[in-house]
C-alpha cells in the first residue's frame, strides 16, 4: 500500500483554493473585473435594436445608419423618448471581451457565472439574487468572488502580455 505524503485532512477541494486567494491585490481585481462587466451591460443594452439582433444571431450586413436627434429638437416634441447615442467601437470591442470572459466561467462553472452576471451586469441585490437561484445570501457572495477570481486568473496573463 503506497502511502502519501499529504495527510487526508490537508486535501482541499478545488472551489476551497479558487475563494483562498484573497488580498488588496485580489480585490483591485474584482473591482475591476466587475467594473468591465458592468460597463460590457451598459454597452450591451446601448446597442441599438437592429445591432443587437445582428449580434444574437451572428448576422453580418449593411444597414441604414441611425439618425441622431439633438436633445434642442425634441423639446417641442411631447412623448418621444431620447436615447443616448450608440457606443464606440472601443467600447464594443471591450464588451466582446468581457462577454468571452463571461462565456469561459459559464463553461467552466454555471454556478459561478449566475451571481457575477445578476450582481455586477444587471445590479441586483444580494437578496434578490439569493432568492433567483434559490441559495442563501452568503453563498451568493462567495460563488460571486470566486467567479470574479476565476476571471482573474484566467485574464491575468492575457494583460500581462
């Protein structure tokens, strides 16, 4: 019987390491991490109707530009809602991004993927959050760090490059 050098109660499970890793450092992290996530939402929901669907269903093609109004013309106008015009490309380019971080934690674990989406892209509350997935509060916040380290660690030598 070959024995091990590591005692039983040394083994950690692999989701116990990912929330381990903690600090100033790790925080930054997060917050940047979610800071992108957030600004990837905003984006997301400024992309206008037309570009949207273009991007949900993989489509490219030519389409008629949108006409920007002035806010000046809309004040004699009763019942016309303002929208701010659509992103740059740079902050598309930023979004497809993140959305391909976002996309490699769903497949790693979905379990992490849900409380970053709903806290950092769509702003809920940890209750609300908590009641969606059906978890306590506590569990929430801890799936939400470890996602946003797994994040880290997966993006920390792309932007070291």
């Amino acid at each position: 019987m070959a024995y091990s050098s590591r005692r039983p109660s040394q083994a950690v499970p692999k989701k116990a390491k990912i929330e381990r890793s903690s600090g100033p450092a790790m925080d930054r992290a997060h917050a940047l991490i979610a800071d992108r996530i957030e600004e990837a939402a905003e984006t997301l929901r400024r992309m206008p109707d037309k570009e949207r669907a273009m991007l949900k269903k993989g489509e490219r093609g030519q389409s008629w530009p949108i006409m920007l109004h002035q806010a000046t013309e809309h004040a004699a106008y009763e019942g016309i809602k303002v929208r701010l015009p659509p992103p740059s490309a740079a902050r598309i380019t930023r979004m497809n991004e993140v959305l391909d971080w976002l996309l490699d934690l769903a497949r790693m674990d979905p379990d992490y993927f849900k409380p970053v989406w709903l806290m950092c892209a769509e702003r809920r509350p940890v209750g609300k959050v908590a009641r969606i997935l059906g978890i306590d509060p506590k569990t929430v916040i801890s799936r939400k760090r470890a996602g946003l380290t797994l994040i880290a660690i997966a993006v920390a030598p792309k932007l070291a490059a």
